[in-house]
C-alpha cells in the first residue's frame, strides 16, 4: 500500500491579490520555498514531495501519521504568510491514493474558501506492516548529446516536457504518476506496476516519438529507499552503456 497526500496553500488564490495583486518574484520565492521546506519536513520522516501546481503539491508519505502532518501545518503557519491544508490517502496505487486525498480535503471546503483553514482530512494511513513504495526514476538517453549541446534552450525544455507528457499520459492509465524531477529526469510512483509494464511504455514512446529512455526501479517500505533505489538501478543501466531499459533493486531491511 502507497499513503499520499495532498499539499495545498489556503485560499491562495485571492491572498495573491489582497489588498493588491503581490509582486510576482515574490510569489515565486514564495512556491520555491515552501517547496524546499516541505521536503526537508516529509523528508525527515522519508517521505518525498513533487510539486505540481505549487500551490498544490502531492507527498508519498507512508511512514508519517497524523501528528507529524500536523507538526508540519504548525511549522508552516509559523514561518509563512500562508497556511496549508492537507489531505491523506491510501490504496494499492499511487493515483487512487491520491485520489482518495484530495476527495478527503475537497469535503472539508473549497481551496478558494476564506473559512477553510488548516484542515488535516485523512482518508486513510498505511501500517508499517503493509507500507510499500514502488518508484522508477526515469532519464532520457544521452540527452546531451542529442538535445542540450546542439539545441537552444527552450527547443531542449520542450521535448523533455514532451517526453513527460506521453509519459504521464501512459502512466496514469495503469494506475502510476509522474513528476519531473529536473533535468532530463522523471520520478514515477509505480505501485501496481510490473517491471515489463515499464519498459513496454518506454518502448512506446520511443517508436511514436523518437525519445529513448530507461528506467531505475527501486521498491522499499518508504519514498526515501524506493528512491534511492532507483537511482541505483538507473546508474547499473548507465555502467552498462545503456543497454536495456529497465533495472530493479528492492531495500533489504
């Protein structure tokens, strides 16, 4: 079982332009920041945040209960302008964990609301006994050379993001999510997902739009090892010259 939650700034939208509409580079430190600290808080409990929209942001979060979301809104509302609310699910995939988190938060009023504040909506939480994260860090092939030192900047963004749009478009179909994690490089929360499922993507996206990539598998009982895994398994395929899409690596605990 995979345990997500929802991270999203309170009534964010009007608070931008009360009594003014705020500076914009403000607003940017603002998301940037509360992106960092948002990770080093999950992060300290092995947990993972990706962002989405800023001002929503999703965590795999098994390993952390009630009172450490908690902690987390005090943290904030000490140090930031904003408040957070949050939302907690659980299931056997990524998307209908996080589906079940957001439905949890979405009852407790609108995110535009000024009378919802600080809200913890929890759906469900996963034991330690059933707690398991499954995640594929994804790379595009030699990026470098096909991409960053022949094309313009902007040329080379495009096609990353294009890559991430098949990716995810692919992905979500089997029950899998996918945020972009810099670069050239792509973090799938996977539950569900068999090693094969993977790499039939990947050769997919590769026949309908020329973008070879592979992919780390890593499985642990928390974000943190199911990463780190997969970053292992991503740099096998690299000290083999890339010869095959996929590599898995489970945490021996």
């Amino acid at each position: 079982m995979i345990q997500m939650t929802l991270i999203q700034i309170d009534n964010y939208g009007p608070w931008t332009v009360t009594p003014r509409p705020r500076t914009e580079s403000d607003l940017q430190m603002l998301q940037a920041n509360l992106f960092a600290d948002l990770n080093n808080h999950f992060g300290n409990k092995k947990g993972l945040v990706f962002f989405t929209r800023f001002d929503n942001l999703l965590a795999i979060s098994n390993g952390l209960d009630e009172e450490d979301h908690l902690r987390i809104q005090r943290s904030i509302r000490n140090r930031y302008p904003i408040t957070i609310s949050m939302g907690v699910g659980a299931a056997e995939t990524p998307h209908e964990a996080q589906k079940l988190a957001t439905i949890a938060l979405q009852k407790a009023g609108s995110a535009q609301s000024g009378e919802r504040k600080e809200i913890l909506a929890v759906d469900s939480l996963v034991s330690e006994e059933d707690s398991f994260v499954q995640a594929a860090h994804i790379d595009i092939n030699s990026v470098t050379e096909t991409l960053t030192d022949i094309e313009s900047a902007f040329d080379t963004s495009f096609m990353v993001n294009k890559a991430q749009h098949y990716l995810m478009t692919k992905l979500i179909k089997k029950g899998a999510l996918l945020f972009f994690i810099g670069g050239d490089n792509f973090m799938s929360p996977c539950n569900g997902l068999s090693e094969q499922d993977i790499e039939d993507i990947m050769v997919e996206i590769d026949e309908e739009i020329g973008i070879k990539l592979k992919a780390g598998i890593g499985r642990g009982k928390n974000a943190e090892d199911a990463a780190y895994m997969a970053d292992i398994g991503l740099e096998e395929i690299r000290a083999h010259n890339n010869e095959m899409w996929t590599w898995v690596i489970e945490k021996e605990y």
